[in-house]
C-alpha cells in the first residue's frame, strides 16, 4: 500500500476519482445533514443573484442584497465562466468543483506536503462537509481553496528563498479575504507566520524571513485600507442596517453567555452527523501537538506547520459567533487535517500514517455512499417548472428561495427580509410575478406579514413544495 500512496501519480488518481464522485451530485440538493440553517439551500441563490440579475436583465443594484458587498471577488470568480457557458445553475457548481480540482492540483505540483500528499489527500477531499460543499456555488470553499494555495505558495517560496512565490502568496491571501469578507482573520496569518519564524533563526536565513515580515505586514497594510477606504466608507450607512439586522454580526456581551455559547456550538457539532468526526479528530489533534511540545520538538523549523497551527488557532475564534452554521466551519475542518497528519508526521511511523488516511478516508467514503443513496433534486425540479412557467417580461420574482429554485428562469430575482426594505416598493418595482416563501415566512422574519400584505389575497393561485425541511409556497401574484 506504501508504494501505491507513494507513487507520483496516486494524488492526480486521488483527484480524477474525488471528480467522478461528484458527478451525481452535481444537480442534486444538499444532504439534510448539510447544515442546521437554510443557507446551504438557498445562499447558492442569494450570493449569485446580483451578477445574474446583472447579466440576464442588464440591472444591477449593489444594495439589492449584501451578498456582493460581503464577497466580491467570488462573483468576479463568476463572472467569465457565466459569460463563456451562460448563468445556469450547473454552470456555477462546475466552476466551484473546477476551482477545488486546481487547487489539489497546485498543491501536487509545489510538492507542498512532500510525502504526505498521497496521504492526506484522499481523506481531506473525501471528508463529507468538504466533499458537499465543493459542487454547490457558494463562498466558502473558494475562500479556502485561496487560502490553501497561499499556504502552498508561502512555504514554496520559504524552500526555494524566492520572495516572488511570497509575494504571491500574499497576494492569494488578498483574494481569499475579498472572494468572502468574513475570511479576513486571514490576512493576520502570514504576518504572525513570518514574525515567529524571523524571530526563530539566525544567520543569513534571519534577513529573508525580515523581508517576508515586511512583506506580509504591509499586504495585512493593505487589505486593511482597502477594507476601511473602499469597502467599509462607501457603504458606511447601509452596513450600519445590515449589521443591526443579520445575527451572524452579532456576538454575547458578557463572558459567561460567550462561555455558554462556545459549549453550545460545540456540544451541536459534536453530535453533528457530518462535522462530528472532524470535531473528535480535533481532539486528537490538540494531543498530538501536546505530546510534540512535551517531547520539545522545533516546530518553528517547519513553516508549512507553524502556518497551518497560525490559520487553526484563528479559525478557533469563529466559536464566539453567535451564528455559526457548517459552512463557516469548512476552512477549520480542513486545517484540522492538515495539522493533525503534519502532527502524526512527527512520530517518524509511516504505517501511522497510512492508517490515519485509510480511515479517514473510509469513515469520509461511507458517509458520502449514505448521501448517494438519500439524494433528492427538489431545486432541479423546482427550476424546471418555473422555468417553464415564469414569463420573461421584465417582471420579478421575490423571495430568498426564488433566488435557487427560480435560477435557471433567468427572471430578476428580489431579496426579501423584514427591515431590510420597503416591502411594499418591493411589490411594484417592478411588477411582481412570484412571491416564493416559506409558509410561516421565516427565511424572511415575516416580512410580508409585518406590514399587513396578505398574500393569499393577492394572488390568483398558489403551488406548495418542500425542500429539505422547509415548507415552501409560490404565490402567483394578480396580474
């Protein structure tokens, strides 16, 4: 097994095989044991909703919703794979798996983890959150794909003394932070990588990492001016809205509700049917890293580690937030792993090795085996119909839910939730086909409800389905 895993060729095998495995994804739901919040269903919808409005109906309004504000760069990553193959929704998932395969490439090809690669590649592509999340369109994944090949080209350019793989690291760094705002913590990774590594070495090895310090603080500089001068000031008021409305910008004020909540999410992941390994190989982890500092092993002589501890113990702060759904939790998961065989490596036991993949990879495989034979395609099914039914006219259709299952109508889509806008402008401008929402509202926080607008009233008829666990009706509006 030592020399299949060995054998330069296994990871390109390793990636042709993680791609096949998606194929019968590709136009299917996400697994119910996804996430514990609607965002897996709908945000795919909702973070490409501007860009397609944009390009189907030629309107475009930043403020329509706060996707594009807080992730940029991913309809940027978007955009030319909508204007080479249109804006389909299978089109989106493709571009995101693309952008997964290259980055398992890239990370072969700077031999970034030596003879680690044909190790931890099977299990990191195969750990369930991973593998679900990389064939459906949301930011997430991007964000740490960047971050990963940052991470690769930071310690290429550390083993070959060039400073312009650093450079591009920081620049990757960049990209990941703007591809999804809340990826930010990520510019303070390099930075605190290269200040411990300066401050670790002596000789001429002292002046490179000086320059890699200067490097990394002027670029965490810049994406600090950028996020204040041309993110933060222009949009100023409207974030201050944003920010009153969205939970996920809100954390407890006091330390023992913070400590409550820490527990909480802890305790909900622990159980969790996908994220519950990853939070046991967690602690297996921390005890492996206690047992390398007992035996006082030199961990600032191997910068691909003391990164990835960096990013792990920033990923760790994400726990204060009060809304942490799985998807926020992918880029811990992966540095997880990442770590912990970096760890294992330490104790010179290849057959260690080789076992902690065969069972990751095997406990990863099962449960995606499970999620083939539970597949549903209720979002397919759902654009086909209203594909079929909405008319192309310059009318609308409105709701957080019309933003994925109205996808491929190309029909200008509206987000809708309490406070977030006048309601009642957004049933005129312009003039509204569908309204799609959950029975009791509550992707909206009963928007509609709040201002008196009896939906059934305004509409001619009606059709119900369900996605996963929520109940949805399209009212078709009175003409």
């Amino acid at each position: 097994m030592r020399s299949v895993i060995a054998h330069k060729w296994f990871p390109y095998l390793v990636i042709l095989f993680f791609f096949i495995a998606q194929i019968p994804f590709l136009q299917s739901d996400a697994d119910v044991n996804l996430s514990h919040s609607r965002g897996a269903w709908t945000d795919e919808g909702l973070y490409t909703l501007q860009l397609r409005n944009w390009l189907n109906t030629g309107m475009w309004n930043l403020h329509e919703t706060d996707a594009f504000l807080r992730a940029p760069l991913f309809n940027a990553l978007l955009l030319p794979s909508f204007l080479i193959a249109g804006t389909d929704w299978l089109v989106a998932r493709l571009t995101i798996l693309l952008l997964v395969m290259l980055t398992g490439i890239v990370l072969i090809r700077l031999n970034t983890f030596k003879h680690l690669t044909g190790v931890i590649l099977p299990a990191l592509l195969f750990n369930p959150v991973v593998f679900h999340y990389s064939h459906l369109a949301m930011t997430e994944i991007p964000a740490t794909c960047f971050l990963l090949m940052a991470m690769a080209f930071f310690n290429h350019g550390i083993e070959t003394k060039k400073t312009k793989h650093v450079l591009l690291s920081n620049v990757l760094v960049v990209v990941t932070v703007f591809i999804k705002i809340s990826f930010v913590y990520a510019a303070a990774i390099l930075p605190f990588t290269a200040i411990i590594l300066f401050a670790a070495t002596t000789g001429t090895e002292k002046n490179f990492f000086k320059k890699q310090v200067l490097i990394s603080v002027c670029t965490a500089l810049g994406i600090a001016i950028l996020f204040y001068a041309v993110w933060y000031l222009p949009n100023k008021v409207y974030l201050a809205k944003i920010a009153a409305i969205q939970s996920e910008l809100k954390f407890d004020n006091n330390l023992h509700d913070l400590w409550e909540r820490i527990k909480f999410t802890h305790t909900l992941y622990r159980e969790d049917v996908f994220m519950g390994y990853s939070v046991y190989l967690f602690y297996v982890t921390i005890f492996l890293l206690a047992v390398v500092l007992w035996k006082r092993k030199k961990l600032t002589g191997q910068p691909l580690l003391l990164f990835c501890l960096v990013w792990l113990a920033l990923e760790l702060l994400k726990f204060i937030n009060v809304y942490l759904p799985s998807r926020y939790l992918i880029s811990t998961a992966v540095v997880n792993m990442l770590v912990f065989f970096a760890l294992l490596n330490e104790f010179k036991v290849p057959r260690a090795l080789q076992a902690g993949s065969l069972l990751l990879f095997g406990i990863g495989f099962t449960m995606i085996t499970l999620s083939y034979t539970n597949r549903t395609f209720q979002i397919k099914e759902a654009n086909a119909y209203f594909t079929k039914t909405l008319r192309q006219n310059h009318t609308t259709a409105v709701g957080n839910w019309a933003s994925v299952c109205c996808w491929n109508s190309k029909v200008y889509s509206r987000y809708c939730v309490k406070d977030y806008a006048n309601q009642q402008e957004l049933l005129l401008k312009p003039k509204v086909q569908l309204i799609l929402t959950e029975t009791d509202e509550g992707e909206s926080a009963g928007a509609f409800a709040a201002i008196g607008y009896d939906l059934q009233a305004h509409s001619d008829s009606a059709v119900t389905f369900k996605i996963a666990n929520w109940q949805l009706k399209g009212y078709w509006m009175s003409q």
